[in-house]
C-alpha cells in the first residue's frame, strides 16, 4: 500500500521527536486534503505546543515538561495515525466499499454488546445438547451461520479501527482472555487486530496482544498473538513509544519465550521460501511422482492405466523400481516438510479463487465444519472417511481445509470408482499427523503463518495493506531478530542460531544485519566465523582490506576455539590470499598434524611451497600424493603446476594432456597448460589456443590474465615483446 508523501513527512518528524515540525507537517496536508475535524484537533495541539515553547522561551523550569511534551508527542500521533487510516480509506476502493458496508449495517460494536453477543452464542450452542436428537443439527446450522455473520461484521470493524484508547484496549484484551468465549471467535479476532497493527502501528493494540499472548491458556490464541505483535511491531517509533522496546524487554526474560521466539523466526524464514520450495518441487520431485503413479489425468477426470500383462513377464522388477522412486519422490517432501518447509502452498494457491476467499475474514476463520459456506458439503460427504479423516489429522493451514473442501467436492464424482471407495472407506491417506503433535505450539504457529502468508500473497486485495512478507532478495521485515528492539535482551543466545540458517541459505546481506544487532557481549565464536563468511561475500572493501579483516575474525574466533579446525581453515587461506606463504605454511602444518588424512591441506602446503620457491620440497609431497592417489585430479594439478614452476616441462605437458582430456577438466587447466607450452618454447601456436579456451569459459581479458602472473613471465625470461606479441596472437 502506497503511503501518502505529505503523511511520510509527518511520520519522519515523529520519529525525531519533533512535535513542532510533525505539526507543521500535518497543517500542510491538511492544506492540499481539508478535513475539518481532524484540523480543529491539530488546532487545539498546535496551542498546546505554542504555550510549552512560550513559557521556555521566556526561562520558565516546567518540572513537569517532558511528562507534557511526550503526552503532547503522543496525541500527535495518535492524529497522524488516524488521518493516516482516513487517507488509506479514500483512496482504496476495497478498504472504502468495507467501511462504507459497516455504516450501512448500523450494528453496534461497543466492546460490552460484542462480548455479549459472543457469550450468548456459546450459551446457545451449548443448549442446543437439550433440543431432540433430530433436531440439534439444524439447530447448530442456524446458530453458526447467523453468528458468522456478526463475526465478519466484527472482523472489519477491527481491521478497519483507528487508534485504540487504553480503556479499549483493556476491555479487548479482557474478552480475549475470558473463557466465556469461543476459542474460534478469539482466534480470529487476533488476526483482524494483527491486520489493523501491521497497516498502523498502534501502542495499545501491540500491547494488548503482548499480553494476551502472555496470559491466555489457550495455544491457539496465544500463537496467534505472538504472531501478531511480532509482525506489527515497529521500531521506527521506539523514540515515540519507548514502552514497546521496554515490555519486549520483560518478555524475553521467560525461557519459553525465548525458545518460542527463536522458533517463530525460523519458522518465518521457512514460510517465505514457499514459493521456491514449490518450484524445487515442480522440477525435481512431481515429474517422477505423475510418471510413476497408475493413473493419469484427462478432461473427462482422473482415469487409471491398464497394467500391460506382458510387463510383468518382460520386467518383473519394473513394479519394485518404480514403487521405490515414488517412495524415494515422497520422501523428499516428507524431509521438506519435517524441516519446515511450506510444502502445500504450490498446490494450494491455485484453490484460492473460489467465492468463499472473497471475504477477509474466510482466510483466517479456523476450520469448522459449521461455517455456513462449507456446511452443505459437509454433511454430504460426511460418510467420507477419508475427508473426515484429513480435516482432523491431515498436514494443513485452516484455509486450506476450506479449499480442501471445496475442491474435493468437485472431484470426487470423477475420480474411478475404485479410488472413490478407498477414499469414502478411509482406505487412503495424506500425510497425517501425529494427534499429540498437532496441538503442539511449534504446529499450530506455523499452521498459521502458512495462513496467513497466503492471505498476504494470494488475497486479490493484499496490495491495500502493509506486506510484512514482502522480501524480495533480502528478508526485510521477517527477520525480526535484526530488530533493535531484540539487541541487548537474552533473545542474542538464540542469534547464533539464525545466524548459521542464513549462512546455509547464503542470505548474506541478512546474515550482515543480523550480525549488527549482536551486543558485543555476543561476539562469540559463532559470530566471529559468521562474519568472515558473511564479510568475503559482500563487503565494499578492496581485496587487500577484505582478506586482512576476514582474517583478523577467524583469528579471533580461534581465541574463541583454538583448537577449531574450520577457523584454522579459514586462517591459513586467507594468508595464502595475502600472499604470507611462510605464515600460510606454518598454518597448514598445524592442520596437516592434527589432520593427517585431509590431502587438501597437503595440496594447499605444497602450493605455498611453490611460492616461496621450495620446489624440492613440494615435489616430494605432491610425488607421494600422486602414488598414493593416481586417480586424483586436484594433485595431479598441483603436481603439473609443480612441474612447471621448476621447468620440468617434458614431465608437466602430459599430466596436462591428461588434465584438458577429463569430463572434470577445470578452465585454470587450460590455462596453465597454455603457460606450460609457452615457457616449454614449443607449440606456441597450441598454447595460443589453451588462452583463449581459458577466455572464452571465464570471461576474463588476456591483459588482466597475463599481469597476474607478470613476476612469474619474468623469472621464466619472458620478456615484454614477447608477451604483447602473445597478446596480439589471443586477439587475432
């Protein structure tokens, strides 16, 4: 949703504590938009505010100033806010058309006769256990859709709600607290609230989620506020609101809120991957599936193949084969999914479009088979074992039972009769879940951010509100824990964590802004290993500068460990990289001792060798290498090179015949191979061509190739006629 310019400039001052500008800003748009209630309200601020900056000027001590200031900075905002929502409203059709259909109904919504028409529905319905067996279900259908109704009604009003005072926001938190009230109607009065937060920050309704996740005793409710005072938090206005950083403070001090924070930023991470886990699952996983199943799909429904009588003679293992890659196809997403991967949303996001996820409301209603919009088909497919059996155990979001619902009730009169029976016997199954795992808080919470992700990514009016998974190439609002508002809280033990999940994902731009907000109390050796990493990949830094600083962490990461071997690793390549070939060879003599069978760090020791001219020495290694592993090719390049260096040329040249001739053959052996012929004297025509194979794979230019090695040409009596004519010759 695109905010309006004169309102950004409102906000801007804000922040900066500036009641005075902030105001001046606000006379200014209501210059170019009138609204002559909220401009009399900014009147009355603007005396105010004249009358405080009157009496300081003339050297009066108010004891009681900032108390006034930050009243006067809050009241101020609290008219951005609210004309901010008033813009919003006139400039969106779909937000107009909402709140001009709430004027229309002329319901009340004072918080008293929401609860209490919250708390009658739960009486009726727990009434209707005294009506005759015959009628309790016609009874049921009554109450629920009329209740639906007034549910949707309220959903809107409190999405669409200005700033709350704290007498509301009280009352609020009191009603979704009481247990005089369906779980299902708090549930989703969570979600119309998170909405509200996330397109306007308001203080009181981020804290009345706060605390209704802090005291509710019902799972679900509380999951749902911890979402959503986390999506709807807002640092940008700490200086406006200090109590918000203040009361996150106090709540990460609880250990289980520090393990239920840690899992909802993963948690989050894993929900925007959904949609390039659904293309790792188109590509790699459903061709094998649809090509090795028994049926396949025409215009007329779901049709199952004729087995072949001759196959079972011709290939009698073809069943097990292909059995054992539909098997190997679901394990993959079964992997997927345990990791936390949002495996269904590919699939899902095509059965959005129906009527039902017209209403808002629908997308985050939890599952009842008495919503009006799925009752009919529920009692008509009630025999269905299989469907009965899906909504109770199956692995999916709410709203996607309702499209579950939808779609298999379109299907089903045309799948073949024998999948029909097995489906109405319960005879098949999708994935269910374990009954004790499904009311875990790990389950339900990421039950409900794959909800409500698809509302923000599928909902045809999600534009008209503030995207919190709107990531592009860097996270952006997901990763919470690179907010200030967690620096210095107990929540930087679970950093290290997140930190190494970014790396995997090579999330480096994230990594670095998660690493910003570790207090240096944290930098631990984690952080230290993290940042070298993170640093090599994008830091703005020349070369030089980056290899010292890369080096400099892995070295105080080994304060951290010394006996690390990844940050002994580390260490030594990056002295290879600044050319301190004696300290790299003392760096891979402590790896080699304590790793003897890692021939890597042999090769690495050798290379340096090379470089400081120890060629005795590195040949003697690299010959033992090579007997011990003929096959090897990352030796047998380091021996050529070897060769090379020493002049053995006649030794060197096959090994590089060998090298260029391989399927694993690497663009630096055609280059070296080139060097080789060139320094040998002979086939010059041929190294010519090794150049410009090495050119045309890298993309690199002759003159930056041959200046890299521009000391080596000179040992080798290369002189520089000889190397432009070389030049000309790759050119030509």
């Amino acid at each position: 949703m695109e905010r309006n310019e004169g309102l950004k400039r409102v906000l801007a001052q804000l922040a900066r504590r500036n009641t005075g500008r902030a105001l001046t800003e606000l006379h200014n748009f209501f210059a170019s938009w009138p609204r002559p209630q909220a401009e009399a309200e900014m009147d009355a601020l603007m005396a105010e505010y004249q009358t405080m900056t009157h009496y300081w000027r003339h050297g009066y001590k108010d004891p009681q100033l900032k108390e006034n200031y930050d009243l006067l900075l809050h009241r101020t905002y609290r008219l951005y806010a609210n004309t901010s929502l008033w813009r919003r409203i006139g400039s969106s059709p779909f937000v107009s058309t909402t709140y001009s259909n709430l004027i229309l109904k002329s319901r009340e919504f004072s918080v008293l006769s929401v609860r209490q028409e919250m708390e009658t529905f739960v009486s009726d319905v727990a009434m209707v256990e005294l009506a005759p067996q015959n009628k309790q279900e016609e009874q049921l259908v009554t109450l629920y859709g009329q209740h639906h109704g007034q549910m949707s009604l309220l959903f809107d009003y409190l999405w669409t709600s200005g700033q709350w005072s704290d007498a509301m926001g009280d009352a609020i938190e009191e009603m979704l607290l009481s247990p005089t009230i369906d779980s299902r109607d708090q549930q989703l009065l969570v979600s119309a609230v998170t909405l509200a937060l996330i397109n306007t920050f308001d203080f009181v309704k981020f804290r009345t989620l706060l605390r209704v996740y802090r005291q509710s005793t019902d799972e679900r409710v509380r999951q749902r506020a911890l979402v959503g005072w986390v999506l709807g938090r807002n640092y940008t206005l700490s200086s406006v609101f200090p109590e918000e950083r203040q009361l996150v403070s106090e709540l990460t001090e609880d250990p289980q809120v520090q393990q239920e924070l840690a899992e909802l930023q993963i948690q989050m991470i894993y929900t925007v991957n959904a949609e390039s886990d659904n293309r790792k699952i188109q590509s790699e996983i459903m061709p094998d599936l649809l090509q090795h199943n028994n049926f396949r799909i025409t215009r007329n429904g779901i049709e199952e193949v004729e087995e072949d009588p001759l196959e079972d003679i011709l290939h009698p293992e073809a069943d097990d084969e292909r059995m054992e890659k539909v098997e190997e196809s679901f394990r993959k997403m079964v992997d997927m999914q345990k990791q936390g991967s949002d495996i269904y949303f590919g699939g899902f996001s095509q059965m959005k479009r129906f009527p039902f996820f017209h209403q808002i409301s629908n997308w985050f209603t939890p599952f009842t088979m008495y919503h009006p919009e799925v009752v009919e088909t529920m009692q008509r497919l009630k025999a269905n074992r299989f469907l009965q059996q899906l909504l109770k155990t199956g692995p999916f979001c709410d709203s996607d039972k309702y499209s579950f619902v939808f779609a298999f009730s379109q299907v089903l009169e045309r799948v073949p009769q024998s999948l029909r029976e097995m489906l109405e016997n319960g005879e098949a199954t999708m994935g269910e879940v374990p009954e004790e795992e499904i009311h875990t808080p790990t389950y339900i919470r990421r039950m409900y951010l794959q909800d409500i992700y698809r509302f923000f990514r599928l909902f045809p009016h999600a534009g008209q509100f503030d995207h919190p998974f709107q990531t592009g190439d860097e996270l952006g609002h997901v990763l919470f824990f690179a907010s200030p508002l967690f620096k210095g809280t107990p929540m930087e033990r679970s950093f290290d964590k997140v930190a190494s999940m970014l790396l995997r994902q090579k999330r480096y731009k994230d990594e670095d802004r998660l690493l910003k907000n570790y207090s240096e109390e944290q930098h631990g050796y984690t952080y230290w290993m993290v940042m070298a990493t993170t640093q090599s990949q994008i830091s703005p830094m020349n070369e030089q500068a980056k290899h010292e600083f890369v080096l400099a962490c892995y070295e105080k990461a080994l304060m951290q460990r010394p006996d690390s071997e990844k940050a002994q690793n580390g260490r030594a390549r990056m002295l290879f990289a600044l050319k301190q070939y004696d300290e790299a060879i003392k760096a891979y003599d402590q790896l080699i001792e304590a790793n003897p069978s890692k021939v890597s760090y042999e090769l690495n020791r050798a290379v340096c060798l090379t470089n400081v001219g120890q060629y005795d020495e590195a040949q003697q290694c690299l010959f033992r290498l090579y007997y011990d592993a003929p096959d090897d090719l990352n030796v047998l390049r380091v021996l050529a090179w070897t060769l090379t260096g020493v002049g053995k040329y006649e030794q060197a040249l096959p090994m590089y015949e060998r090298l260029t001739t391989e399927a694993e053959s690497m663009a630096d052996d055609f280059l070296n191979q080139g060097f080789c012929l060139w320094f040998a004297g002979e086939q010059l025509d041929t190294a010519v061509k090794c150049f410009r194979r090495y050119l045309t794979e890298t993309g690199a230019t002759a003159d930056q190739v041959l200046e890299n090695e521009r000391e080596l040409l000179e040992q080798k009596g290369i002189t520089d006629p000889e190397v432009q004519m070389m030049l000309d010759a790759i050119s030509a």
